[in-house]
C-alpha cells in the first residue's frame, strides 16, 4: 500500500515538518528516525510512504524543528489514526494540525472512559471502488447519543433529519465514516448533528457555516481521507455532584476501626443510588514512617507510588485457618468498630499483626501466582527501594531516619522484602476492584496527589538530590492561620526534576492513572512559587518564596528606604543568594515598621506591594507554565487544583491555559473587597464545594463567628432578622442548593454537609465532624462517619432529597 501524508502547516524560513509513528516505515516513535515531509508551497506539506500489507492500524503525530535541528513545536498529545484494508492500493490522507483542543477537559479519561465512556464498536467498513472517509472528533457525546452527517446531496440526504447517515465509532470520541466517492458530486456541503439513538430524536446541529469538500480525482481502489476535524459544539453546560471522604472516614459494619477499600465499594453504591457521579478522597499513600498517631496525617508520605497498608481490607486477604486466632481478630475488629474515632495506633498494631499471620499462611502461594509476577515487573522501580525501606524500619522498631546513604538492592529475591510486596499487591489488588466496579457504575474516583512527601521517607532516601532539605514547605498567613503554616516537607529541587525531564512527577501520575479518572493537586500554588521556611523555623511568617526575585541593598534604597541589615523584621535574606533580601511578610504588623517615619512606611508600603503583587508575577507564570505542562499532559486524568491562599495574579491564567479545574468555595472569595465568594460568578471549569478538610464544615462554621454567620444569613440566604443560633437542616439545605446551582462543572460535598439537611441522620456533635485544624501542627486526623454506610443505603428520606437536589440543579446527565 502507497500512503501519502498531507498537512497544512505555515513554517517560517528554515523549519521543517516530520511526521513520527507506530511503524517501522515512521520510526516506531523514535524522533530520530522521523520521516521529513516535503513543502510543495503555500504551507503544503506532503510524505510519500508504501508500507506492507500486513499493517491495519498505525498511528501518527507531526511535529516542528528548527533549521538547527531543535524541537520547536509537537502537536498536543492524542495522536492521528488511520485503519488500513489492504483492498485499497493508495490512501491519500489530509490532516489538520491537532492543537489542544477549546474543551480538552473532555477529552479526559473521566469523560472517555466513565462518564461518556462506551463499548468501541467494531467497525465493518464498507469496500468501495472509490472511498471519502470523514473523521471527526466529538467528545461531548453520552452514551444514548451519536454523531450523524447530513449533507446537500441525495447520498448524504439532503438535508433531511430522517435521512442523516450515523458515523461509527471504533475509538471513543473519535467518529467516522465512509462514502461511496462515486455516488457525490465533484463538490459537496455537510455538517455534523448529534441525535439521541434511544428516543430517535435530532438533539443539535454543530455550530458555523456549512464543511466543504471538493472531491479529488480518484482511480480504482483509492481512498480519501479527511482527518483531524473537531466537532464544533456550543459551550458546555454538562454538570454533575459527588461527595468528598477521606477512606480513614469511612465506616460500615465490617470496618476494622477505619476505612478502607472495602468499604470504597459501599459508598461507590450510595453514590450512585442518589446520583452523585463522583467520590473525592484524600491521599492514600504510605505515611508509615514509625507506627505512631503521628503517621495518620495523610499528606505527609513516605513513598509517591505505595498504598497505605492501613486501608486494606482484611477480609478480602484471606481467612486464618488457625480458627482460634480468625476469631480473636474478629473481636478486635468489633471492639476497634465501636470507637467513634479513628484510633490510628491501635488500628495499625492489630492490622500488622494480621498481615504478618496472613503472610506466613499465604504468602509463598500469592507470591508465586502469575499475577503477582506480573504486578512486580510493572513496579519492581519503586517497590524493591520501598521494601528495603520498610524493613530497615521496622527492623529497629522506631522511628525512621536515614542514618545511612541508600545503596541500591539488585538482590529483588530477599527474604525480608517478600512481605512488603505482598502487601502492596494486596493494596494494588483490591483499590483495581474499586477502580473498575467505580467505571462499571459510571462513578469517577478522584484521588489527591500531595505536593510534598516526608523528610525522611522512601523518596528523600533514595533520591536526596530531588530535595532542598534544608528548607520545609509551608504557607504565608492567610485565612487558614494567621502565623502560616509549616508543613515540614523538605522543598522540591526542580532544577534536577527538570533535568531528569520530570520523570519522577510523571512517575507519580502514572500511578495514580492505574486507578482514578481525576485527581486534586494539592496547593498548586507551589507549582507557581512555594513558601519556604529553613528547617529549624516553626513560624511560618519566617519564610519566603522560591523562586523569586529578592532586592539587593541598591535596590532597596532605590525605593526610598534607608537599609540596615540589623532589620530583620522588614527583610529576610535569602539564604542562597547573599546580599539579596525578601520583604518579610505581614512585616507593616511590626513594631519597627510602627517606627519608621511616614515617609519610609510609605516605601516600604510600594516596595511590598510591588514584591508580593507585580514584581515577580511573570517569572512565576512562566515557571508554572514549566512545569506544570509536562506534568498535566502525561496522564489522561481530569486535572483539579486546589488553589487556595495567597493567589499569584497568573494562577486563573495558567490554569485556563492547561484547562485546570480551579477550586471554589464561597468562605474563600479570591476577589479582594468580597466577604463571600459569589456563586453565580465562578468559572465553568471548576470544582466547587461547601469546604474543605482544613476547614470546619457547614454546621460547625455557622457557630464559629456570629456577625459572619449573621452577614450570610442576611445577604447570601436573603433571610430577614436574627440568623438562628444553630444551623437548621432546612439552612443546610438551603447553602447545598446555592452550590449545586453555581455554575462550576462539579460540585463535591462534603459528607458531612450531606449529612447536615436531614434531622434524624446528622450528627448530634458537630464539633467532632471538623478532619483537619491546619493551624494545629499536631492535630490527630482521626474524624469517622457517625453511622455506616449500611446506614445510608438505608436512609430513604435522605437519598431521596440528595436525588432530587441534584435533578433540580441539573447535574443529572447523562
């Protein structure tokens, strides 16, 4: 077969355009091995190929190099397809350069493979003496819906509804069709439609003038290929809501004294029967770093890729034989049940012991099973190096430190390491059942990737130079505590991410893609500049940002401000620049600022201004922008951003930019002079939510500060005279509803705000409902549902409401 590349592309003087693919004749993806294409003018570019019989499917993406030879430009990451049939002799293929496209958050796996998702088709192509073939791509299309064409000509119906011609789809959003080039004029007008296929019914036309195609001339078994076209649709209006959990929170009657994935499964169930569409976790990596209370703050990992032990259900490992110990572990389990807490310690002393009881009765079978075999293979790069860790720790029954350098382990086959990977293979095992039976039940698993990992765990063992541990990563003063917050991880160095082209991040969200279709980063603001704090400060007003761009002392005076480096309240040094300094933060709150004269408060007021709102607010973009593009691209996952606290002003830019979904909540409003967030203002692409772990849910706030609650009841709820002393179900319900009606694609509630429109089933204590105090470095994160999920899936009068909330706010479809 002869196939002939076609693309137009304006280059400037000295480009050139290749194109890269999945066959030999492409370069197998090898961008060495690239095909150049040939310009036959007017931003015609063309390759000519003839390729074996054998071959039915290839794929393909082009890309741009510079005169010197250096990538300039690729197109997004999807790349063409072409389904070959050796009946035809030549294929002449016309693309279009693929950008990201207008609505790529559709694109994502949350989308095409769960919500949206289904059944590829298998394709019978028509053979034809001579063939046009249309490809489209059209991503907003549910699972009762389809893509017809209809055009001005008899073939193509002319126009008439009754008569469109359905597009088959073999790779879901990608459409196509056939036709019969001998049956259509020499030129012909179309345009795609959407139809509903279960009610027979014509939904809409896509927007714009009518496609064009003039028909090339055509011999004897030739076909035509029109590729790369995007379905021109109306803005999105597609919305859904879901829950946010941590799975420690979760509780049923077979918890063993916290959450795991077994109970995942229930609530997938609950979700679905109120029609929810998505369950947003915390992070369920290992913290595991001394078998202490200290351990159960989930954000604080150990490893980026293990899962915590502490989730798995016992159960679903396996029964002990030794009938005695089977049923003292069923009484651990009843009595851990009852506590209406989290007690992490006791949890995690009764699981290990099981664990290692399992293991020595069952390990040696799993660990030679070809699942097991084929489960290390595909992780052995993390696994082994966690294992070593493991037992090193446990070895000496304390605290983990790394009081030696890493020295990598080949020996795989060691004793000691068996039961940690027996363990992580149970953990992958059973969150893989939750992934798939969450797709089965078109429910999206969101999971939460932390930004930072713990100081001493796997990660900084094994990849010390990834890390500047003499910083900790932290958060300025902001709503969440007025001194900031030290968070203790040691700070990312991305001048070696970079340099291992971000290989450890990429790593990371290839992972977490084995089970979820969306996932948070945690304080994306870091991507843009973290707050660094050294490492033996615990205030965190004593920190700075990085990178930045500090002021030197010429600088300084520049700016009208006499300098005295005896002035540490006004400036921090930089501690890797010397000479240069950081205006100190909240420093117009100090006595000396108090005793400057009028003038010099002045300065110093433009100086900070200029610092902390202008000065380095390109250099961040341009560092987001970095960074975040090769992290957010290699993954199909929907991509969420928790962007909370002190906002660079290109954090909205950025995240339109990469289509990341911000995060909105009406206590936090992003715009200065707001007491509440405007609901009916926020951006489409956003998650929105009553609050957050790190804040107090809805019950609990409304008592917090009374003139606040009194400014919500009267402005936000509209209601006249004095706000009730306590929240009521019925003012629950009514903030639920101003969520679920703002215009964000997705609103996840909190459980317990869920909870809190139903008197009979909220909790009687609301104060235990808080997870997080994040101006407590030693808070316990212990908070449990105060019923079971058997509860719930029982609970008519509630899931009644949560459905009919949802119908209401049009967050139903498909």
């Amino acid at each position: 077969m002869k196939l002939r590349f076609n693309i137009h592309f304006h280059t400037s003087s000295g480009q050139k355009l290749f194109i890269i693919g999945s066959i030999h004749e492409l370069g197998k993806w090898d961008m060495e091995q690239a095909k150049e294409m040939f310009h036959l003018g007017d931003g015609i570019w063309y390759v000519e190929l003839n390729i074996p019989n054998e071959v039915f499917l290839l794929y393909y993406r082009y890309f741009l190099k510079s005169g010197e030879g250096k990538l300039t430009f690729e197109e997004w990451k999807h790349p063409h397809y072409v389904r070959l049939n050796n009946h035809y002799k030549n294929y002449y293929i016309w693309d279009f350069w693929q950008l990201n496209p207008q609505y790529r958050v559709f694109y994502s796996s949350a989308f095409t493979k769960n919500w949206f998702a289904r059944h590829d088709e298998h394709i019978i192509v028509p053979i034809y003496k001579r063939t046009i073939r249309i490809k489209i791509s059209a991503p907003l299309v549910a699972p009762n819906e389809r893509v017809v064409l209809l055009g001005n000509s008899e073939a193509l119906g002319n126009w008439i509804p009754e008569k469109a011609l359905s597009l088959s789809c073999e790779k879901f959003p990608d459409w196509q069709i056939d036709l019969d080039a001998d049956k259509l004029p020499k030129t012909f007008e179309y345009k795609f439609c959407i139809i509903d296929e279960e009610k027979k019914s014509f939904l809409r036309w896509e927007l714009g003038e009518n496609r064009c195609v003039n028909v090339p001339i055509l011999e004897k078994d030739e076909t035509f290929i029109i590729s790369s076209l995007y379905f021109r649709d109306k803005d999105p209006e597609w919305k859904c809501a879901g829950v946010v959990i941590p799975v420690f929170s979760l509780k049923t009657n077979n918890s063993f004294g916290i959450g795991d994935f077994g109970d995942l499964l229930q609530i997938i169930d609950w979700v679905r029967i109120t029609n929810q569409k998505i369950i947003q976790i915390l992070p369920i990596n290992d913290t595991t770093n001394g078998h202490t209370w200290k351990d159960s703050y989930p954000y604080n990992i150990i490893s980026a890729y293990a899962l915590h032990p502490i989730y798995l259900n016992l159960k679903a490992m396996g029964t002990l034989k030794n009938s005695e110990r089977d049923t003292f572990y069923k009484s651990k389990q009843a009595e851990l049940n009852k506590s209406p807490v989290v007690n992490y310690k006791e949890v995690d002393k009764w699981k290990w012991e099981f664990f290692r009881e399992i293991f020595r009765q069952d390990g040696e079978g799993v660990l030679s099973s070809c699942e097991f075999v084929s489960f290390f293979k595909e992780n052995q790069e993390w696994l082994i190096p966690y294992a070593n860790y493991c037992h090193i720790r446990d070895e000496r029954d304390s605290t983990f430190s790394q009081q030696e350098r890493y020295i990598p382990c080949h020996d795989f086959q060691l004793p000691q390491y068996k039961f940690y990977y027996y363990l992580q293979f149970h953990a992958h095992k059973q969150l893989k059942k939750v992934s798939n039976y969450a797709r089965q039940n078109k429910i999206v698993l969101k999971g939460d990737i932390p930004v930072g990992v713990h100081r001493e765990g796997v990660e900084t063992w094994i990849k010390p130079d990834y890390f500047n541990m003499h910083f900790q990563v932290g958060a300025p003063p902001d709503t969440f505590s007025d001194e900031g917050q030290v968070w203790g991880f040691p700070v990312c160095n991305w001048k070696k991410i970079e340099l291992d082209n971000y290989s450890w991040w990429k790593k990371r969200l290839q992972k977490m893609a084995d089970y979820f279709d969306a996932y948070r980063i945690d304080h994306i603001l870091g991507f843009f500049r973290i707050w660094q704090i050294p490492e033996n400060f615990s205030n965190g007003s004593l920190g700075y940002f990085s990178p930045a761009l500090p002021l030197c002392i010429e600088e300084i005076k520049r700016w009208g401000l006499p300098f005295c480096k005896n002035t540490k309240e006004l400036f921090i040094e930089d501690l890797d620049k010397k000479g240069y300094y950081h205006p100190r933060i909240l420093a117009r709150h100090t006595l000396i600022y108090k005793q400057l004269n009028q003038n010099h408060q002045k300065s110093f007021d433009h100086l900070y201004n200029d610092y902390f709102y202008q000065r380095n607010n390109e250099l961040w973009k341009l560092i987001a922008l970095k960074h975040l593009t090769q992290i957010v691209d290699f993954t199909d996952m929907l991509v969420c951003g928790e962007d909370l606290g002190m906002i660079p002003h290109s954090v909205p830019e950025v995240m339109n930019t990469l289509q990341i979904l911000s995060l909105e909540i009406e206590r936090i409003p992003k715009s200065s002079g707001q007491e509440f967030t405007d609901l009916n203002c926020v951006p489409y692409f956003s998650v929105c939510t009553t609050s957050t772990h790190d804040m107090a849910p809805i019950r609990l706030w409304w008592k917090e500060d009374e003139k606040q609650t009194q400014h919500y009841y009267n402005r936000v709820l509209k209601k006249e005279g004095t706000a009730p002393k306590d929240c009521t179900p019925k003012i629950s319900e009514s903030i639920i509803c101003n969520h679920l009606n703002a215009k964000s694609m997705l609103v996840i509630i909190p459980l317990q705000d869920w909870l809190s429109i139903d008197a009979q089933l909220r909790n009687s204590n609301p104060d235990t409902e808080r997870i997080n105090n994040p101006t407590n470095p030693c808070h316990h994160w212990q908070y449990r549902m105060h019923l079971t999920i058997e509860d719930l899936l029982e609970a008519e009068n509630l899931n009644t409401k949560i459905c009919s909330l949802i119908h209401r706010s049009y967050r139903t479809q498909p």
